[in-house]
C-alpha cells in the first residue's frame, strides 16, 4: 500500500501494522487485506460490495478492525457490511473510512451497516471519518447504522469527524429490545463550505430499555450543521437526546428535537444548546500567554474531547 494510504489508515484506524484477529482493509473499492479469527469470521459478499460478519455466542475481549480508503478521484462507491452478533459477547469494532482526493472530481464512500446483536452482548463501535487532497473534487461520506438490541445488550457508538470531509449525511436507527441499552457519541467540526447532517431515529420497544444520544459539534467557516433526533418511548423506558454546539465565523446550526411517549412508563428528555465561544474563556487563556487564535483552538479541542 502506499505512503498515503498508510498514512490515512492509521488516522482513521489507529493502524501502524497489520492488526491481530478478524480485519478487513478495504482500499479503493477492493479488499487489501483479510482474516478471520477462531471466535470472528469474515466473508466477503458475492459482489463484492461488502461484508458479513459472524461473531460467535460467548466471544470476549476481541476487536474487528473494518477500515476503507480512498485515494482514486472520481470513485464512488456503496458498500453493505452486515454485523451477526452471538449472545454473551464482548467486542470492539473498529471501522472508519478515510479520502484522499487530489483531483477535480468527486469521490465518495456510502456504508450501510446492519449490527444484529444478541441477548447481553456488549458491543463498542468506534467510527472515524476523515478527508484531505489539494484538488477540488469534493470528499463525500454517507454512512448509514442500523442498530437492532436483543434483551439485554449493550451498544455504544464514537463517531467521530474532525476534518476535510466536504459533505455527509449520517443516519443511525436503533430498535432496542427489553433492557436494552443504546449510547452513541457523535464529535463533529466542519469548516469553509462544508455541510453535515446528523439523524437519529430510535424505537425503545422493550421494558426497561434506554438510550442516551449524545452530539457535540463545532461549525467555523460558512459550513452548515443539521442534527433531527426522533426517540419513540414505546414502552416503559428511559430516553435521553443532547445536542451541544459552538458557533463560529459565519457557520449554520439548526437542532430539531421530535420525542414521543406512547407509553405511560416512557421519560423521554431533549437538550439543545447552540452559541459561541464565550469572550471571558478567550480572555482568561490569553492572560496565560495564548493568542486569541490558539485559545480559541484550545477552547475548541477541550470541548470535542
């Protein structure tokens, strides 16, 4: 693989080397790399536009790694990667897609992922998306996260976009089971023209479910931010929706809360807060010996910890 290619899977990924247990490394539309583990189990789809993953009842303490780059102007692509999930499991996945564009035509990665998650699973998914390139094609990345929570099991989804990603619409729907649990963590900063869409949809089916969706974002430039968060309490349950934004430049935010009880039991809450970086936090770094610049950075980088 190339210097840049390697240089983008570590970004998205954390990967310097080849990782241990079940991976697949996907590089311009082709695997460039795959196993499987004794407990993970990897097979490509016949057409090659995606993946299935099995992970059997009982596997503990194990991580999957799912990277894709793109580096080819001008690729589009839409890849379906199914998630089969045992009971009494505990595994990370690792995805995170990253696109190198020097040319002057779009390219863009569309991922739809399906997790079916078995009775007390517990599951972490961490997801980086990153974009770069000197050329003006635009870097476009939709993926889609589907999510069905069997009684009992624990999901909790980082999503993270930090930089260079011209456009994307990310849209995550969970069905939680009893007891169920559903956390998802989405850090997100868009700069110049760029622009983000963020839904969530969420059905709390079972008694005792929860679910906790947590965005915090900052918009600088001209870009433009969305975030529609839909949680249907449809049983006895506990429904949390937060959408923390900072403003800058001349940057768009608009947060459209929509919760609905259908249950006497249902305690659904929404938070929304959109402003700007408050002048005294400026002010107290700068009496540190920080330009405005670097305390507005600094402010910026604590607030997406």
């Amino acid at each position: 693989m190339s210097k840049v290619v390697d240089k983008i899977l570590e970004i998205v990924s954390d990967l310097k080397e080849t990782p241990k247990g079940a991976y697949n490394i996907r590089v311009n539309g082709q695997s460039a790399g795959r196993a499987s583990s004794e407990n993970v189990k990897i097979v490509g789809k016949p057409d090659g536009q995606g993946l299935e993953i099995y992970v059997n009842d009982g596997t503990k303490n194990e991580f999957v790694h799912i990277p894709v780059v793109m580096d080819h102007s001008g690729q589009q692509e839409l890849v379906y990667n199914d998630f089969h999930i045992g009971s009494d499991c505990d595994i990370t996945i690792i995805a995170g897609c990253g696109i190198h564009n020097d040319g002057n035509h779009l390219t863009q990665h569309d991922g739809i992922h399906s997790f079916y998650v078995g009775k007390n699973s517990d599951v972490k998914y961490v997801e980086k998306h990153y974009g770069e390139g000197n050329g003006s094609g635009k870097r476009v990345l939709n993926p889609v996260t589907r999510v069905y929570l069997e009684e009992g099991s624990y999901v909790e989804m980082e999503t993270v976009q930090i930089e260079g990603v011209d456009s994307t619409e990310r849209t995550t729907e969970g069905e939680l089971a009893a007891d169920a649990k559903l956390v998802i963590k989405e850090k997100l900063m868009t700069g110049g023209a760029q622009e983000a869409i963020t839904r969530f949809h969420v059905n709390m089916n079972g008694e005792n479910c929860s679910a906790n969706l947590i965005s915090r974002s900052v918009a600088r430039g001209s870009s433009k931010q969305y975030f529609y968060s839909v949680i249907n309490g449809n049983n006895k349950c506990a429904g949390h929706s937060e959408c923390d934004a900072i403003i800058m430049d001349h940057g768009y935010v608009k947060a459209v809360p929509d919760v609905t009880a259908n249950h006497v039991g249902a305690s659904l809450i929404h938070e929304a807060a959109i402003g700007k970086i408050a002048g005294e936090q400026i002010i107290k770094l700068m009496t540190l010996g920080m330009t405005e610049e670097e305390a507005e950075q600094k402010i910026v980088e604590g607030f997406l910890r």
